[in-house]
C-alpha cells in the first residue's frame, strides 16, 4: 500500500472501531499509532513518538482553558447563579402565554454567557427551571425539551469549549470567534423563544400561566444578576480589548466564579472537591480524545491524505455551496450519534483545508470565523436530537414521569428553528461578521 | 477493592484540581502584578508620586516571572491526574447504540478487550512519559525563563500517567473476570459528559 492508500484505508477503520462502541479517543489513537507504523514500515518511530506525546499534548497554555471554563461553570452552579437568573427572566416574562419557558430560554442564554458547556447548562438550569415548569403546569414533554435545547446555549454563547478547540485546530483568534459566536448565539435564543410561543399556540393545553409580578420587584430580580453581567464583561470583554489573553480570561472568570460562590456560601470543602470531580471527569475525557487526534492527525499528515482530498474536491469543479452543505449535513447526521469534542477534533483537520480552499468571496480570516460558528451551530443541533441527545438524557433523568418520546416530539420544533437558523447564517455570512472589524 | 481503587482517583482528581486552582490564582496575581506595575509606569505617578511608584516597583511589582511556564508544567500534572477517575467511571465518549442489538454475552467479551486494549495504552503511555523523563534528565534541558529542569514537570506527570495506567489494569482485570464468571463487578457507567 503507498501511504495516500495507507491514509484513506484508516478512516473507515476508524469510523468501524468507533461505532463498535471503542471509546473515541482510543481508537484515534489506536488507529493513528498503527497508520504511523506502517507509513514508513518502522514500529519503533511510534514508540520514540510517544516519549513526548501525551507530555506536549497535555503541557498546553492554549488548552489549560478547557478545565478552567469547566471549573468556571460549576463555580457558577455553586453560586446560585443560575436562580437569580431565571427569578429574573421569569418575573419579566412568566406572565406571558409560555411565559416561564421562555423565561428558562432566556435564564439558559445568562447562564451560557458564564459557562462554556452546554451539559453543564441544561442540568443547571434544568435542576431550578423544571420544577417551576411543571408547577405552573408546562406539560412534561414541552418542559424537558425547552431545557434541553436551552441547554444548548451554553456552548453557542460565548466563552465556548468547542469554539476553543476549533480556534486552536484552525490557528485562528479566539476573541474574534467570540465575538462572531454573539449574535448567532443571541438569533439561537430568539429563535427558542418564537418557538415556544408558536408551540403554545398549537398546543393550548401544554402551558400553563402565573400572575404578573410588580414593577418594582421586577426590577429587584434584574439588579440580583449583576455578578453575572461583571463576570461575562470581565471575561469576554477582557479577552477582546487585549487586556487579557483568553487562558487568563478562563482563569479570572474561574476566580470570579469562585469568590461569588463562595461569597454566597455555596463554595465548602466539600462542594469544592465535588467540583474537581466533575471537571477531572469532563477534562480526562476531552484531554483524552486531544491526545488521540494529535496521533491520528499526525499520522494523517504524513499520508498527505488531508491535501490530497482537498485538491481531489477542488479538481472536481462542485460549487462551494454543494460543498459547504454536505459537509454541514455531514455533521448533523454524525450529531446524532457522535459528541461535539469528538466530532470536531476528528474532522477539522480534513474538512478546514476543503473549506479553506473554496471561493465565497470572503476572506480567508472571515471564512474560517464563520466556517467555526456554522460548524459549532450544526454539532451542538447533536445534542438535542435522538438516539444520542445528551441534553434530552440529563433533563429526562430529572423527571422521570415525562416518557421521553413525548420529550422527542416537542424538541422537533426546537430543530426545526436550529435548521432554519443553519440556513439563514449561511445565506447571509453577514450576520456572523457583523460585529468583527474588517 | 473497588472501592480502594475509586477512592484513590477521586485523591489525584482533587489534587489534580488543587494544582488547577494554584494555577488560576497564580495567573490571577500575575495579571494583578502586570496591571499594577502599568498603572505605576503610567501618567499616574509621573509627578510628586514618582517617588513612591519607584518604591513600589523596586519591590517587585510586575508580572508573575515564568507563569506561562509553571501552567504548562502544572496543567500536564492536572490532566494526567484527571485521567484515573475518568477512566473508573466509564466516562471516555463512546458511540453504544450499534453495539447496543449484541446478545449480551457478546457485549461483554467485546467490552473486555476493549478494556484490555486500554490497559495497554495506558501502560504504554506511562512508559513512553518515563523514557522521555529520562531523555530530559540526560539532556538537562531546562525551561526558557525559570530555568527549572523539564525532566521535573515530566515526573509530576508521571505520577499521574502511573496512577492511569494501574487503574486501566486494574479495570481490564475486573472485566476479564466479570467476562469469565458473568457476575457483574463494575456496572457500566452512564454516558459521558462533555
């Protein structure tokens, strides 16, 4: 076999290990020590390869952020964040027909401006929001699925594990992807909340509604967000001004977090070691699949199979658009099977330089910023949709009486306004780079 | 049994996230120390207070020396020490729902040498750390601001690789014996999280 032979072979190896339930990082990294072995026919170039592998790949400053922000969003849990938030949304808008889910779309979209992942977004939110949902009698199906696709804002609103990763596979600025991730982010909560007020409409029965709240107290619950606001500010903010570079805006935001947590007596001993426990769990898990891609990207690369294919698409003269959308299909169908982390460590390496190469008039920068948002959208849109949505297993093991096929027909709606969301940021590049200087 | 090899990942995830929040507070101080001393270098201070501005920095007020050094070399610690609790509890992202159809004992074959194949990884993984700990000790390289030894960041993280390595043996040895007796040791975990 030559090595460009060698290169295409692995992939559906690859893709065979995994689905035969391997878990990903191994067999990337499986996969890539085997490929490098036979690529130049020397076994032992993969063990003098190991002697600093997992060492560089883990000794990362770019990538110390991930367990920072993980550490930051369950600070923010501690805290108490999260029902100030949604005492805030609700008194604003529970009185409203599907009020109080928009007021958890809304308490959602707070909570992902402070916390990059959306798992930990929708189990926080749906530990304070579900019970107030089924009080105000929100039918079970309607309940778990507003949160679980509110959950999803936790990573399409800035600060962002997958846009971190993104940002380091594809060299580019993580302030500017951001800041491109702002408005796509806030659309993905507008969106929500249109849904869940045409949801209500066609379903009279699956919301209920609670009085007005005074004025007055309305304006109490907002002023109660205010660590929220400072510590999204300082953070994003401070990243995109240079004051800051985005490891050290992970860590202040992590201190932050932190402070007010503990301010608020919810930071202890032992809620403290909880929260390592958690992040050890979520950081190995990424760590380890980063460690996996390294080896298969590595191995990847010296097959030239990466470019070979980019110029194989190129030569064939299909217009970007085709291109640009089966690679979006592409992810949306992997997203029901396959994580976010995963997906994307996987296939960057191989879809960014096919992406790279295309003509949409855009510039190179710009591309790769509204390429990342695309992907970062379609992936997440994986989380809510069966048989593997995340995000519908955490808010269903909450309320175990809601069977979750019922929670499967409300979160079409919420799809559906992912995929209508999909389609209008790619027709207009515009909304993505709005906010950055050109 | 279990129990004693649970309770010592949850030790070096508590001690891996103890390293993590020395490195958070330490970039902390460090961008605490860099603000100071511009605000001190700055128009602030240029007149009757310059006086006290030379005081302050001849103290040393400034950016951490080397913080970019002492993250990269703890946060190798941090990971690697995170590794043990993820592996014991079944945490690392896989895709189940084609394999979910197999006749149980077929599952649990599989899952055993998958579980076996991990082991191996991660044995080799710690290996391969020490081989490279023992090239930095014989090369002496050393950090670029700090001058401290590479080879020690290499031993901290192997502390960690080791303890990895012996969980992963540890858990292919319990599903070789659930595989062979059908008696379930270590029940299959719930999804990652991520």
């Amino acid at each position: 076999m030559t090595n460009l032979e060698i290169g295409l072979v692995s992939f559906p190896a690859l893709l065979i290990l995994i689905f035969l339930r391997v878990p990903i990082g191994l067999a990337m990294f499986v996969t890539g020590a085997v490929g490098l072995g036979l690529v130049d026919g020397r076994p032992d170039i993969v063990l003098a390869k190991l002697k600093t592998e997992s060492f560089s790949a883990f000794s990362s400053y770019s990538l110390s952020i991930v367990p920072m922000f993980l550490l930051m969003g369950q600070f923010s849990t501690l805290g108490g964040m999260s029902q100030s938030l949604f005492k805030a949304a609700e008194s604003w808008l529970g009185h409203r027909r599907g009020g109080v889910a928009m007021a958890a779309v809304g308490a959602c979209a707070g909570f992902g401006s402070i916390c990059g992942s959306s798992l930990a977004t929708a189990a926080t939110m749906g530990r304070v929001a579900l019970p107030e949902l089924r009080r105000y009698g929100y039918s079970g199906g309607f309940a778990s699925a507003t949160l679980a696709a509110g959950g999803t804002l936790g990573i399409l609103i800035p600060p962002s594990i997958v846009l971190v990763i993104y940002a380091i596979l594809t060299e580019q600025n993580i302030a500017k992807l951001f800041l491109a991730a702002m408005i796509p982010g806030l659309l993905a909560a507008v969106g929500y909340v249109l849904v869940i007020s045409i949801y209500v409409r066609l379903h009279p029965d699956a919301a209920g509604t609670r009085p007005p709240v005074p004025m007055n107290e309305r304006w109490r619950a907002l002023l109660d967000v205010w660590p929220v606001m400072l510590i999204f500010g300082s953070v994003v903010g401070g990243i995109y001004l240079g004051w800051f570079t985005p490891t050290e805006g992970a860590a202040v935001g992590a201190f932050g977090t932190g402070l007010i947590a503990w301010l608020n007596k919810g930071l202890t001993l032992k809620t403290l070691a909880e929260s390592f426990v958690m992040v050890a769990r979520s950081t190995a898990m990424i760590f380890f699949i980063v460690l996996g891609a390294g080896l298969f990207n590595g191995f990847l690369a010296r097959t030239q199979a990466p470019q070979e294919i980019s110029q194989f698409v190129v030569s064939q003269g299909f217009s970007p658009w085709a291109i640009l959308t089966i690679i979006l299909v592409f992810y949306l169908v992997f997203g029901c099977l396959m994580d976010s982390l995963s997906m994307i460590l996987l296939t960057i390496p191989i879809f960014f330089p096919v992406i790279a190469v295309l003509d949409f008039g855009l510039s190179m920068e710009h591309l790769a910023i509204w390429f990342g948002i695309l992907v970062l959208i379609v992936v997440e849109v994986g989380l809510i949709t069966p048989p593997v949505g995340m995000n519908l297993f955490i808010i269903n093991a909450m309320d175990r009486d809601t069977p979750i096929s019922e929670t499967y027909k409300a979160v079409a709606y919420f799809v559906t306004s992912d995929i209508v969301r999909v389609i209008l940021l790619v027709l207009f590049p515009a909304i993505t780079l709005f906010l950055l200087p050109s | 049994m279990h129990r004693f090899f649970t309770g010592l990942s949850r030790l070096m995830a508590i001690l891996g996230g103890s390293v993590l929040t020395l490195l958070i507070l330490l970039i902390c101080v460090s961008i605490l120390g860099r603000s100071l001393n511009t605000i001190l270098h700055g128009p602030l201070f240029d007149g009757a207070l310059s006086g006290v501005a030379a005081w302050l920095l001849a103290l040393g007020i400034g950016p951490v020396n080397g913080d970019f050094e002492l993250v990269e070399a703890g946060i190798a610690f941090t990971i690697f020490a995170f590794m043990p609790l993820c592996h014991i509890t079944g945490g690392h992202a896989s895709v189940e729902i084609f394999t979910s159809w197999l006749p149980e004992k077929a599952n649990s074959l599989w899952g055993m040498i998958i579980e076996i194949v991990f082991a191996l990884v991660m044995v080799t993984i710690a290996i391969k750390l020490k081989d490279g700990m023992y090239s930095q000790i014989r090369t002496g390289t050393t950090t670029f601001l700090l001058e401290f030894p590479i080879w020690w960041a290499y031993a901290l993280s192997l502390l960690g690789a080791s303890v990895a390595a012996v969980v992963a043996v540890y858990m292919a040895c319990a599903r070789v014996v659930e595989a062979l007796t059908q008696r379930v040791i270590i029940p299959i975990a719930e999804g990652a999280e991520h």
